[in-house]
C-alpha cells in the first residue's frame, strides 16, 4: 500500500473514533505524520465530501459521506431486510439485545442489531465495529466452527484482548482459549462472562448454510445480573434456531459469501511467524492460565428500573 494511501485511510479510521472532531495536531502526533502532510490530506478529503471542519474549533470530522455509502452498501447487500425480522422476533422474545455479525474471511463485523430490552439495564453497542475474536461470544462461535490451527491463527493475527482493555475473564493464553472453544463445539453455541465487557454475558451461535463454511453469527447478549448462565441456556434453542434460519435463507445475500478458507498444508504459518509462535506457545502449555467496552446502565427515558 501506497504512504499516502496508508496515511489517508488512518486519518478515516481516526475521526471514525470521535464524531466531534479531532484537531489536526492531534491527528499528525497520533498518526506520526508530518503536520503539513496530514494537512494537505485533509483538505483533499474535504474536496471530495468526506471531511469537514468544524466552526466552532476548527476541528476535523467526518462527514455523513461515508456513513451513507455504508447505509447504501448494506442496503444493497440486502441482508438488514433479510435478517431483521428474524433478529427482532428473537430479541422480542428473549428481551435482550441481539446482534449479527457477518464474517468478512479472517474477522467479523456486526452490521444489525435489535434491542429487546425495554427497562432497566441495556447494553448499548456501536454497529460497524469488528468483533475480538479472542474475547467476544461471536468469536468464540465461529472459531469453535474451525480446527484448532486454523482458530489460534486468526486469533494470533489481531492478538488477545487484554483484560485491562475488555473484561476480567477475556482468555489470554492459547490453551485458555482453545478450552473455551472446545466447550462452545460441544455445545453448538458459545457462552462469555465479562470476557468482553466487565458484567456483561453473551451467547452466540454460528451461521453455517449447508454445504458452506460459517458466514456469520448470531449473539444476544445483556447484564450478567439478569442474563443468567441458566437464562442463556435455556434462549440457547431459539437463537440456535435464528441462526438456522438465516442460514438458510444467507443464499438471497452476497454478504453472506465470505467465510473463511482454510489454507493449504503448503500454506500453514511458518514456526517463527507470529501465528507458528503462537501454536508452538500452546503445544508448550502444561495448565490454564487464570482468567485474569463499555456497558452502560442508563435506563430509557421515562421507564421504571
């Protein structure tokens, strides 16, 4: 990739992070890019529509550009008319807030939601962000659905969630991991509790249309106060069933043409790679290591606890 490429597409992803706006010392200290440099590609972002500056600081924001190109490639795709009923009847029933993610080759981005939770504690996400494969339910759902290789692979490719960063019990050895994986492939669905978010459980099931690999997963996921292990057991057979439904009906989306190809023998990481340490980290492992984003409890406007 082309240095001003590189560097146009970091200054995206930065104001992407804060919707009201980002100073351009800022952007050029956090990006390391010459002030004049990060400048210069503003002001052509801001020619095309994509960045503007803000009156009030003179800060740079992005514009609603990118968001609707994003609305209209999802439209296209038609997977939010595809899925959305199926997503809103299971989280009218279960009253948690259920999620999907699409597998996009070697990671997952949640592209729709429904939020059945009505009163009290809500956990409220950004959509468009890609799912911690290492930490998260969805991970843990579709990399129970690859071998063992294949998951500490991808997993070593964007690192561990570390729990400082998410939750307190987010795995951070290889042989944690695979531990959780194994129970998720036993159970045909995956379980987390404050591996994510401190406080917050989830459950996730895989998306697999017959004849395919795993094209995305279905969560729901809530407050560990009321979104017990027992509650999620027993929602486990209609999310289950959520996912069985869109993944027969994943035929009508394009989106839903990306799952995850498992390389060839030739092509299986090298052992001084960072995926072939990783391996060998595991097969080294003689014992667990101890378990060691943001949940909101706001209630709605006008609603009782």
């Amino acid at each position: 990739m082309s240095g001003v490429m590189q560097r146009t597409l970091s200054i995206l992803e930065r104001l992407a992070t804060d919707v009201q706006g980002v100073g351009l010392a800022t952007l050029a200290a956090e990006l390391d890019v010459p002030r004049s440099a990060a400048h210069r590609l503003l002001i052509e972002l801001a020619g095309q529509g994509y960045v503007r500056q803000s009156r009030e600081r003179g800060d740079y924001m992005l514009t609603t550009k990118i968001v609707s190109l994003g609305l209209k490639y999802l439209k296209g795709s038609g997977v939010v008319d595809l899925c959305q009923p199926i997503l809103d009847r299971l989280a009218e029933s279960s009253g948690e807030l259920v999620r999907l993610g699409v597998v996009d080759v070697d990671h997952i981005t949640w592209v729709a939601l429904s939020q059945g939770a009505r009163a009290g504690l809500r956990y409220d996400p950004d959509m468009g962000l890609d799912a911690r494969l290492s930490c998260t339910s969805s991970g843990h759902a579709w990399l129970a659905t690859l071998s063992d290789e294949d998951a500490l692979a991808l997993v070593a490719q964007e690192g561990y969630g570390a729990p400082c960063r998410y939750g307190p019990h987010a795995p951070t050895t290889p042989s944690a991991l695979l531990k959780a994986l194994r129970l998720a492939r036993q159970q045909g669905f995956a379980i987390t509790e404050s591996t994510y978010v401190p406080g917050l459980s989830a459950i996730g099931a895989p998306i697999v249309p017959r004849g395919k690999g795993t094209v995305g997963v279905v969560t729901l996921s809530g407050p560990s106060v009321r979104l017990t292990d027992e509650k999620m057991r027993a929602l486990a057979p209609d999310l289950v069933a959520a996912a069985a439904d869109i993944a027969h009906a994943s035929g009508a989306s394009p989106l839903f043409d990306r799952a995850f190809a498992p390389a060839e023998p030739t092509q299986r990481p090298h052992p001084s790679s960072s995926s072939g340490r990783a391996l060998r980290s595991f097969a080294a492992e003689s014992a667990d290591a101890e378990p060691s984003r943001r949940f909101t409890g706001e209630k709605p406007r006008g609603s009782a606890s």
